[in-house]
C-alpha cells in the first residue's frame, strides 16, 4: 500500500511539475501577436512558433529539420511527448522498428503509441497549419497525461512552398474586414492556386512514386519511425462540413480486420466530441483506401492506422464565406475542428498504447500472402530505375541467380515461366515491408467496389516497362554491385555510338547539345565494330565537331556521368545498314521549345512537364502565359508543347489558323490529353473523336436516382492499363518494342489517323485490358483508337499524345516518347 501511495504521489507531483512548467509556453496568439484564425500565417511564423515551444520546453519537444523544398523552405517535425520518453526517445524508436522486424533484436518495451499527425500536404488547405500549433499548445498545457504513453510527430506543413502561394495570395488580395460572398476575389485563388508545390504536384498523390523533394526527404525520416497513426489533414469543398474516419470502400485486400475496426474506433470518439459541440460530419463516403500513393493508404500499407480527415474550406474559404446553407464558414472554426480531431486521435492512442503495438507486430508477417516473389527482366536502365525507387522506401531486392521461375506472367496474364539470370531483379515478399510489394508490385488489384476515388492499376513492372513473373516461391537471390562505365578517348575514332532504349540516354542527348556537340541520330538500324544499333541510336561524329575544342573529352566525360556505354567507330562505313553520311542518318537539332502555361492549361500536367525539362531532362523550355498566345512570335520556337486542358479561348478560329502557319512551315506541336479537343474537327486537322453508337438516349432517364452514379461509372476510366500496338520503325517509338502498356487515365478516344498520317501507337478492333477498372461504354470507344500520332501538316507537324506520359511523373516507360517527339520526329535539318 506504502508503496503504491508512494508512486501515486510521484506521479501526481511530476504532472503537476510539468503542468507547471507548461503554463510558462505561449499560446499560438500570444506568439504572433493576433488571435489564432483572424490570419493565416505565413510559414515561417508557424515554424517560429514550434521552434519557440521547444525552446521553452526542450524536454518535451524536440524540432528537427529533416529537408527543404524547391523554394528553401524548410521541412520540420515535432516529437512531442512525455519528459521520460522523450529522454529515450531513440529506444522507443529502435524498440518499434525491432518489432516490426526492420530492425533485428528483441524490443525491451512495446507500450509507447507512436502517432504521425500531418498537417497541409495541399497548400490552400490552410487551416491544417493554423490546427497543428493549436494541437501543440493544447497538448503541453491540457493533455500532457496522454503523453505519457505516446510519442506524438507532428509535421506541421508537408507543403511550404504551396501554403506560401496560397496564404501570401490571400493576404494581399482579401478585404478588410473579410469579405463573406463567394464570388469575392478573395474566394477564388488564380492558376495555379495554392495546392500543389513548387512544380505544381498534388504532394498527397506522390507518397509511393516520391518524386518531389519532399515526399523523399519525408520519406528518409518516415521510415525512421514507421508510426503506428497516420493522419492527413485535407479541407474539402465549403458545403462539406467534416469527414473522418472508417474509410469508404474499397478497401485494399491486404488491410487487416484490426485496421478496419481501430479506424471505426477512433471514428466513434471523434463523434462524441463533434455531437457534444452541435458539428456536423459524415464518414464512409467518398475517400477509399485503395490507390497507394495518399497519406492515409501509404502508411496503412506500412501497417498504421492511416486516416485523412476533410474539414469544409479549402481555397475558397479564406477568413469567412458564406456558405450554400447560408452559414458562414470562418477560419476559427475550421482550426477548432482540425484541434479537436487531432487531439481525440491522440486520446484513443493512449487508451489503446498496448493493443496498438501488438496489432502493429502482427500486420508484419507476410506468411499468407499467395506471391513471394517478382522477377523482373528487362532493359538495365529501367532495371536501375526500378531499385533506385524501393531504395527511396527501404524496400530489400536482391539478382536471381539462373533457372527457370513458373508464376503468374505479366506480358501474358496467364500462368507461365522465364528463363532467369544474374541481371533479372528479384524483390519478394519475404520482408517486413512485403504488404507494400505486394501492392506495389501485383499485376491486378482486387476490387471490392468499381466507384474509387482514384487509378485503380500503377503495377510497378508495367510502369517501368519490365517482363515479369509472379512467383508463389521464394526465388533465391544474390547481391550484385553494378559497375560504373568507364569510356576511354579514342583520337583516331571516326564517331561515337551510342544505343537508344532510355530515358537516360536522352539525358545524355540533352548534356551534349547543352554542350553545343552536334549529335546525329539513325533512323534504320546498322552494325558497325562488330554490334547492331537499332533505330535512334546516337552518332556523334567528329567531323560534324571540328571546331569544338577537347571533342573527345568533353563526350567520354559525358558519357561517364550519365554511365552510358561509348561505342567507337573507326569508320563511317558500315558493316550493315546505312553509312554515317546516309540520309538515313540525320542531325539532331537543338531545339528551341516552347510550353504553354497559365489559364486553361492543367496546372498538374503543366508541372510535371516542367518537372521533367528542370529536374529530369535538364533541358531548357520557354513556358509561354496563354494570355501572350495572340502576340507569341512562334518562329523564335521549334517546338511547341499544349499540356493537357481546353484551349478554345485561345486556339479560336484566328489562334488555330496562326498555329498551323507556322507547323506548315516547319514547326512542330506536342498536343496532349484533353488539348487534342482543340483541334478535333477542326479545318486543316485530321485528329476526330471516337463515339459509341448513339441509340436511346432518353432511356437513361429511367435509370432510379439512387443508380444514376454507378450507371455513370460504365462511361469512365479509372486509371486502367492497356496493351497497345507500336509501329517501332517510326521515330516517335525509337527505343520501343512493338508493343507497349500505357496507363489511361480518362476515357477520352480518337480514331486512328487517315491516310499520310502515323498511327504509331493505337488500340486495335479488341483491346486488351490488362489492369485496372474501365466500365462497359467506355470500352466500347476505345475499338481502333489512337494512343500516339504524327499528323504532315506541310514542312511540319502534329503529335497527339492521348495518354499522359507524364501522369504524376511515375510512368517511367512513357517518357521515351516524350523525348522521341522533341529531338526525332520530323526533324529538320535546317532550323526555322
């Protein structure tokens, strides 16, 4: 008795100490010197605001920067906790990964809950950041008994740079006092809005494919920790007052029952808190956990509770707007919703710490999952590309070791066998993270319902462009280092050859020309020194360079830096095929490229091309406002890039017939997705729209209101893959095989081109669908339509690229074209 008074007394004495010590923080208000939802503030201000709390209690929050944005905006978590745990906060940390099996060893104790609450992956979703330094404050002086058995992480702002875009907008542009009528300025953000970051991505789609900076960085220190909770806090549209978790279906097949109910759980004492209060919310609707890129499916992946919660607001809400229900929406109460969410999260946790690390154990073992291994063949290079990506999420894989491996075939989709060796890349299930391959790398997604919030098929082996098989075995493996090329200078060579399969080796294209190194490219295949060189290989001829200083070291060095493997020919005669000096072989321009931006275009298609030319190409592009299109002086360009979105502003009868002018004498148009409408139709343009036969159209009216959205979904595509034909002797497929999966992610058709045009990828009168949910009607269009053309408009010319290469920048197989349809198709030997 003695001594449970004791520790009752302790007990009591150290809360009251650190309640104590708590009163001396300063509340959010207190710091920025304005009550807390009157403004939005700037990033900086919320990370003074952390960094003051922690300064003031450094035992129970520690900051730590773990990257930048584009803009150098820093991206920082707080570990928010009890002073005891977090003393020993690297042995909560190691004691987790330990019982996941990341780490090895036996944990010393599993009782600690580890939650991750992130805050503004959208940047116009702003009250997130305004919550978290709420939920800080309130955490250290209301509820630091919760935090004796939990670690709380809290990234206050997953996206700086679009929260920057979207508050300094709205500081400058919003009345004083706000104004509360949605068609004020202040309720509508300009292009690109505040959502995306620098290069204009949805930061919540870029989980999985972690190609921005801040979904790697957050990725190095996510897997760190692998949390047990994860949320993502969202607004939604200015009607939709609260949703929270469960989840609406579909469910991915891997989620556990315990996920299912623990997410019920927390949903329920949400609600005691909003019913309490008189605040509307819903749950079950509309947000699934299917597409493994978001921030709630990606950590439930890695075996959390992943949650996203949408407050009503958004862009449009700013300060206060009067909403369709005729109540106003202000940003106080957004921040008082987000708060009480966040904290109720943190509640449950503690009352279920134990349970929650128990389930967490259990959600790594991968014993009943059917395939234990996927090996991959394939072209080096996307090989590489591959492990570079599941080296981003800690993902182990190893190089089978020869035999033949029987499973499910990728290029077949039925039951077969390969013939492996040391250069197949094997990755298996047989690890901690196997859940995650198992989404990552399985050939169909199972689903429970057609109606997703997202693509329903991202296989990484069709996104990269590899043969696959899908063992129910475990596939031994070995480790291979691969070595780096190291070319050597040949004084006496007539030229350098270099193979086409890569996006790598249009990096190395691009290096070169920024290098003012004339490069050729082959449009028929040759052999020389003993090798064949299929079309687009790349010559690099001295002859062409006599009057560059140190030719030869310049192009080996290049070459060594992107590891491309030099060829020397000590000859322009061919042993097969044409000769270097052959019209066969023509010279690669330095082309001069133009992209549109601003009004009209999509702002995330726009990005991710403007991602690839900076980030990726390392290209330059002049991105042109369309406002500036009527006054453009097209001749200054070669190309001309029309990312996805509707033109018909701007490409009017007068823009349409300046444009084809200029591809008539030479110029050339990349038009994709959506941007094809611009031309459907139209005079002077052979591209038209595929339609099913129209018959009845008023029996859809008989279709009951309760059916109308699962009778629409029969018209859309959700994210499917499909196995396209290829015509790989044309210059827009160089690197291809003569057939390629392309990832379609809307239902949009057109017919093939006519006669004197290149239909250089298409669907045939039966296509297959390989992955993915695409309803009934819209099929039925895609009967011989096209994916990829070239339209001859006189001296140059039209490319309709259907499908999006550069869909969220993870379809690394599409790219190829991409870089085909600048430097190859059409080329003209004499610039404009």
């Amino acid at each position: 008795m003695k001594h449970f008074l004791s520790r009752f007394l302790f007990l009591t004495f150290l809360v009251f100490t650190l309640n104590l010590n708590s009163q001396n923080i300063q509340s959010p208000s207190e710091f920025l010197g304005y009550d807390l939802g009157t403004q939005f503030s700037r990033h900086h201000q919320v990370v003074d605001y952390f960094k003051q709390v922690s300064n003031q209690l450094p035992n129970q929050v520690k900051l730590e920067k773990y990257g930048e944005t584009y803009e150098r905006r820093p991206l920082m978590v707080a570990y928010v906790s009890s002073e005891e745990n977090l003393q020993n906060l690297e042995t909560i940390r190691q004691n987790n990964l330990k019982n996941t099996g990341v780490n090895a060893g036996t944990p010393t104790k599993t009782d600690i809950a580890i939650l991750w609450l992130s805050y503004n992956v959208h940047g116009n979703e702003a009250s997130s950041s305004e919550a978290a330094m709420k939920t800080l404050y309130k955490l250290l002086t209301e509820k630091q008994d919760w935090l004796q058995n939990t670690v709380v992480i809290i990234d206050p702002c997953l996206n700086p740079d679009g929260r920057d875009r979207y508050v300094n907008w709205y500081n400058t542009t919003a009345s004083t006092p706000y104004d509360i009528n949605q068609q004020a300025s202040e309720h509508n953000e300009p292009w690109p809005g505040g959502r995306p970051n620098h290069y204009l991505f949805d930061l919540n789609r870029d989980w999985a494919w972690a190609t921005q900076i801040e979904s790697a960085s957050r990725l190095k220190i996510y897997n760190k920790w692998l949390p047990h909770i994860h949320v993502d806090f969202h607004e939604q549209g200015i009607n939709e007052p609260y949703y929270f978790a469960p989840a609406a279906e579909p469910f991915h097949e891997i989620i556990t029952n315990w996920q299912r109910d623990f997410q019920t759980q927390i949903g329920k004492n949400h609600a005691t808190y909003f019913d309490k209060a008189g605040w509307l919310y819903f749950t079950k609707e509309r947000f699934d956990l299917l597409y493994p890129s978001y921030g709630d499916t990606y950590p439930t992946y890695m075996g959390a509770i992943g949650m996203t919660y949408e407050q009503a607001g958004h862009g449009r809400a700013g300060l206060g707007v009067l909403n369709d229900e005729g109540a106003i929406l202000t940003l106080i109460d957004r921040i008082a919703h987000h708060t009480t969410a966040g904290l109720s999260t943190v509640e449950i946790a503690s009352k279920h710490a134990e349970k929650l690390n128990t389930e967490f154990k259990k959600f790594f073992d991968n014993s009943n999952l059917t395939y234990k291994s996927y090996v991959m063949q394939g072209d080096t290079d996307n090989i590489e590309s591959l492990k570079n990506l599941l080296d981003k999420h800690e993902i182990s894989y190893g190089f089978a070791q020869g035999g033949k491996v029987s499973g499910y075939h990728y290029n077949t989709s039925s039951q077969g066998q390969i013939n492996t060796t040391s250069k197949d890349l094997v990755v298996s299930t047989n690890q901690p993270k196997g859940k995650m391959v198992k989404v990552l790398f399985e050939p169909n997604t199972k689903l429970s319902d057609s109606i997703t919030y997202d693509i329903t098929a991202w296989s990484l082996p069709y996104a990269y462009g590899l043969n696959a098989v899908a063992s129910k075995n475990i596939v031994p493996t070995k480790t291979i280092l691969q070595a780096a090329i190291n070319n050597t200078i040949s004084k006496t060579a007539t030229g350098y050859l270099v193979t086409w399969n890569h996006l790598k080796d249009a990096k190395f294209l691009a290096d070169l020309l920024n290098q003012n190194i004339k490069v050729r490219f082959t449009e028929k295949p040759l052999k020389t020194e003993g090798e064949t060189f299929n079309s687009g290989s790349l010559i690099i001829v001295r002859g062409d360079n006599k009057k560059v200083d140190d030719f030869d070291n310049i192009v080996v060095n290049t070459a060594n830096k992107h590891n491309r493997k030099l060829t020397t020919a000590q000859s322009g005669f061919s042993t097969d095929g044409p000769d270097f000096g052959s019209p066969e072989i023509k010279l690669v321009n330095k082309q001069k490229i133009a992209m549109l931006s601003g009004k009209s275009t999509s702002s995330l298609n726009y990005g991710a091309l403007w991602y690839f030319f900076e980030r990726q190409l390392h290209y330059p592009v002049t991105s042109i406002n369309t406002e500036n299109f009527a006054g453009l002086n097209l001749n200054k360009f070669d190309v001309l890039i029309i990312p996805n979105g509707y033109y018909s502003s701007i490409l009017n009868d007068k823009g349409l017939e300046k444009l084809k002018s200029w591809v008539a004498s030479g110029g050339k148009v990349i038009a994709i997705g959506n941007a094809l409408n611009a031309f459907t139709g139209k005079n002077g343009f052979n591209i038209k729209k595929s339609e099913t036969d129209k018959k009845d159209e008023d029996s859809n009216n008989l279709i009951p209101y309760a059916d109308r959205e699962r009778e629409a979904i029969k018209n859309l595509i959700s994210g499917a893959i499909f196995k396209t034909k290829v015509d790989n002797t044309h210059p827009l497929a160089f690197g291809y095989d003569t057939n390629y999966l392309s990832l379609k992610v809307s239902s949009s058709a057109y017919k093939l081109l006519g006669k004197n045009h290149f239909n250089v990828a298409y669907l045939d009168n039966n296509p297959t669908k390989v992955s993915g949910f695409a309803g009934s009607n819209a099929l039925k269009k895609l009967n011989n339509t096209l994916i990829f053309g070239e339209e001859r408009i006189g001296k140059g010319s039209m490319i309709y690229m259907v499908d999006d290469v550069m869909f969220r920048s993870f379809w690394e197989n599409g790219k190829l074209f991409f870089a085909n349809a600048i430097f190859f198709v059409n080329n003209n030997a004499v610039e404009l």
